[in-house]
C-alpha cells in the first residue's frame, strides 16, 4: 500500500512538472515548445551550478541590452568576480543566461513574454515559488541576490495616471520579496530617454518614480529591498537646462537612447560597487539576527 501511495505520488508530481513546463514553454517569446522545454530541462539539469554559500555573493541580474552594455562595457563581472561575487546575468530569453566565468549557459529561465517591463516584473514575482526553477521566479530564486531592471522606454510616462500605475507594480513586487528575508533583492530604476524620444512632463514623472522607488515611503521596514538609481545617475540634474532628467548629453549619441561607453565606462563600476557593499550589508544584518536568535 505504502509502495503505491508513493509511485502514485511520483507520477502526480511528474505531471505537474512536465505541466509547468509546458505552460512556460508557451510564454516564451520566440522561442517555440520545444526551445522553451530544453531550457527548462536545461535549467533543471544544471540547477547545482548556482553556488550559494549563505553569504549572498550569488547575485543574477535580470536586464535587457542597456545591462548587457553596462555588464560588458563597465567591467561589472570583473569587479564582483575580483570581490569574490559569482554574477550570473539573464538577458532575452534567446540570449538566456551567462554564466559567473562569462560564457552562456546555453538556456533561460523562460521569462514570459520577454517583458521586464513593470508589469513584466510583477508578473514574474506573482509565480509560484518551487525549489526547482521550473518558472521564471523559482529561477531567479535559485541565487542569493537577485537584481532586476526595466529599460528605457519604461520613462515614457504619460500621465499621473500611468505613473500610479507602475508604482502599483512596484508594491505588488515588494509584498512578494517580504516573503522571501533569506534573499536580497536590487531593483534597478528605469534610465532616462533621450531627448529626442521625451518630452519634459514625461522625463519629470520618470524623475518622480525614480526618487519614489528610494524614498523610506517605498523602502521602509523591508530590510531585504534595496534600489540601485541608474536614472539619477544618467539623467541631466540641471533644473535650467533643456534635457533637465533626460539623458545626460555626455552619456548619448544621436538619437539613441541607450548610454554610449562613457556612460557604461563611468557608471559600471559603481552599480558594481553598490552591489558588493549591498549585499555584505545585508549578510552582516543577517548573521547579527542568527547570533541574536542563537542567545
């Protein structure tokens, strides 16, 4: 009786897995049921090459082209490997994963739609969590320290409304990292938009949700949450200048609104910095709790 119970367990479980799979699989932009179900596989195989060591040096970085650049050209890998971080990053789900050494993992974890936008953000932090990474979430949960990013066109904000909006977004993502103290999490504000691409009321609620995501009225009494301002540091703080919070002039070329190489040059090895003081801040914390707890 005991034997069947549990063979019948294992096929449930099973079915869940390969369920699971495949409703990711249809989420994956691009990709197609049979690329989404190799990555997950994939994922699932090599899930032991995440290290974590209870110290958060695991850190994954969740972004699209504006992180690679800043990954690539800001020597971010390099910093934290030097500080004895291993940084995994996850770019589109095509790219997939890279690993801590810099070479691809050769799958994702299947972010749905490819949408790291706000409400891409929310969606993934609304998933289930498993212990294996059979979903975006459980995916970025496999690390220690899990950065996140929305990209540029996400400072087109039109209306006081659509502000309210993301900022909705960004609560309903921190009422789901207050359930997980064992991990520390880095949002990342949106950069600015080229001058060219905004206009100034939209470039000035971008400001606002910047400052938002920073003030003790977002991050209060969640010790576990922390924001790293990429648009602050991006934007023009000029208040008399024509691109006041737009992409600063020495950061752009053209048009275009990602950050040229003096801009990923400058800024990478402080995002980098951050991270390494943020996390050892965090793992002090937890270590103090541990001891006090232990008394």
């Amino acid at each position: 009786m005991k034997q069947s119970l549990t063979t019948a367990l294992t096929v449930l479980l099973v079915l869940l897995l390969l369920a699971l799979l495949v409703g990711a699989g249809m989420r994956l932009r691009g990709q197609g049921l049979r690329m989404a179900f190799v990555h997950r596989v994939r994922a699932i195989v090599h899930r032991n090459d995440v290290v974590r060591r209870g110290d958060f040096t695991d850190v994954i970085f969740l972004h699209h082209s504006v992180g690679r650049n800043l990954i690539n050209q800001g020597g971010v890998r390099e910093r934290l490997t030097e500080a004895g971080f291993r940084f995994w990053d996850h770019d589109y789900n095509w790219e997939g994963l890279t690993r801590p050494d810099g070479t691809p993992a050769g799958y994702s974890y299947g972010i749905p739609g490819d949408n790291t936008d706000p409400d891409g953000l929310a969606c993934i932090f609304s998933q289930p969590a498993f212990p294996w990474p059979v979903n975006a979430f459980s995916g970025l949960l496999q690390h220690e320290v899990i950065i996140v990013k929305s990209c540029f066109p996400n400072s087109n904000i039109q209306s006081d409304e659509q502000l309210q909006e993301i900022q909705g977004h960004y609560l309903k993502m921190r009422e789901r990292i207050d359930r997980f103290p064992d991990r520390l999490f880095i949002i990342v504000t949106s950069p600015p938009l080229n001058p060219a691409e905004t206009t100034p009321e939209a470039a000035a609620r971008a400001r606002a949700l910047s400052r938002w995501l920073q003030s003790d009225e977002f991050l209060a009494g969640h010790p576990n949450l922390a924001v790293f301002d990429l648009f602050g540091l991006l934007a023009e703080d000029n208040p008399t200048a024509p691109d006041f919070n737009m992409l600063r002039a020495e950061y752009r070329e053209g048009t275009d609104s990602h950050p040229n190489r003096f801009a990923n040059e400058t800024i990478g090895p402080i995002f980098a910095d951050f991270i390494i003081q943020t996390a050892r801040s965090y793992n002090d914390r937890m270590t103090n709790d541990r001891m006090t707890n232990d008394q």
